[in-house]
C-alpha cells in the first residue's frame, strides 16, 4: 500500500425535503502529510489542486492533527480526544471502541442526510453500523473541531443522548464562524500523547517531550513554528506549569 494516498473520509447529501435546504458536506482527510509539504504552505511539491482550493477558501495557519492516522480519524470523527474513545497509545491496530462518543455522519444521517465514507475504518464496529449509509474500503483500520463545526453547518445540536448511549461531551469547537468571516472562540490548550511523545500547547507556548527519557522541550511558536529553538532553560518555571497541566490533561483522557 502506497504511504500516500488520498482519504475521503466522507460525503454527505442531505435528503428528504426538510434535509434538502441544508448544505452539503465533504471532508477530504490526506494520510501521512506534514503542513510544509502543500506548495500553498512553502513547501517544494507542487500540489496545484490543493492550492486552488486554498486560494479560493481558507488556509489556516493554527490547525492541528494527531500523530498517526488512526487517532487523527478518531478526533475527526466524534470531537473529542482520541484517548477518550479508545486510542490510549497502546496497541493502535486493536479495533477501538466508540460507545462513549457519537459519530458526525450518525448525527447527520439521523437528521436526514445520506452519508458514504471512502477509505481506511478503524472502529470496533462496521462502518455502516455507525452512520455511514455506504462504505468502500479495508475494514482493518478522525481532527477534534470536525464534529462540531459539522453539526453547526448542518444546524444540529450535539447529542447528550443518542440511542441509549450518553456521549462524553464535546471537546471540539466549530470553525464556522471563520468561514463567515467572523471571530470564535479559541481553543486556550491542546494537548497530544502519542507512545512515548507527549506535547501540550498553551496559546503561543508549545512544551514537548519526544521521548520518555528526555527533558521537557519549549517553544515560542509565534516567532518559532518550526520548533527549532528550545527556550526550557529560560523559561524553567513555565515548563513546570505546563508539565502539570499536561499531567491533569493525561490523567482525564486516560492517556498512557
């Protein structure tokens, strides 16, 4: 299997006549990309299609994924940190489970929408079982604000019950404000863990940990987004702080 390779994660039709006045959805997810390989990014791949799409919409310049392509799909998928729904970092290829969360093309598809999904799965139940009216893909094997800026397109609220399951509330926040040229409200903390690395952002100041055995590394992204100059030793106090809050973080998630 080739390492890069086009995911379209899923397309959406709304359908019925109440359906039909709400918009169409399509997310496009690509696997194993950095931010500096589109060209629209600086990066030395021409990659004309992506570019178009950008100059044409919106680049977002502070739009974060996960590590690998399973926990990524995971937060896309329910709005909420993989960790929450079974992605802990311990045995990624296990099929994970979704009980405690409820998926984007569920809540659409119960509203009316057809939903189909294109590519790798990675949940303990079938694709179809879990809102997708057709998929097409291995059944071997998604970014935290997707869930609800869909819901928020669509004009739907995010469930607090969903056919007898009580999903863990919301961690994403809708992008749609952006798209109508307004402001939201930010996310104040990010977190990742991932096997051994471990990163916790907090407005511009990013603490990052590639490895267990190595000290806590600090960055100032708004003159640093590369992460290139580590400021932990001058900024000692900051990284204790932060290492605590990343530890609450852990301890909440279920990380390990």
């Amino acid at each position: 299997m080739p390492r890069y390779f086009l995911l379209l994660l899923a397309i959406t039709f709304a359908g019925g006549l109440q359906a039909a006045e709400r918009p169409n959805i399509i997310l496009i997810m690509v696997d194993d990309m950095g931010w500096s390989d589109l060209g629209c990014y600086g990066g030395e791949i021409e990659t004309p299609y992506i570019d178009s799409l950008s100059a044409e919409g919106l680049r977002f310049t502070q739009f974060y994924n996960n590590s690998v392509c399973g926990a990524t799909r995971a937060s896309l998928l329910t709005g909420l940190y993989c960790q929450q729904v079974g992605h802990a970092g311990d045995r990624w290829n296990e099929p994970k489970d979704f009980s405690k969360c409820v998926l984007i093309p569920e809540v659409l598809q119960a509203e009316g929408y057809h939903t189909a999904m294109v590519g790798k799965w990675q949940g303990r139940d079938l694709a179809v079982e879990r809102g997708f009216d057709r998929f097409f893909g291995p059944n071997c094997q998604g970014k935290i604000d997707i869930m609800a800026t869909c819901l928020d397109i669509a004009g739907l609220p995010y469930p607090k019950n969903f056919e007898g399951r009580q999903p863990l509330a919301l961690e994403g926040k809708s992008l749609s404000p952006i798209f109508r040229g307004q402001q939201r409200t930010a996310h104040q903390t990010l977190a990742w863990h991932c096997l051994r690395g471990r990163a916790l952002r907090n407005g511009s100041w990013k603490l990052v940990r590639p490895d267990d055995e190595r000290d806590w590394e600090l960055y100032n992204l708004s003159d640093d987004v590369g992460e290139t100059h580590n400021l932990a030793q001058q900024h000692p106090d900051r990284v204790l702080a932060m290492g605590e809050q990343y530890e609450q973080w852990r301890q909440r998630v279920g990380a390990r």
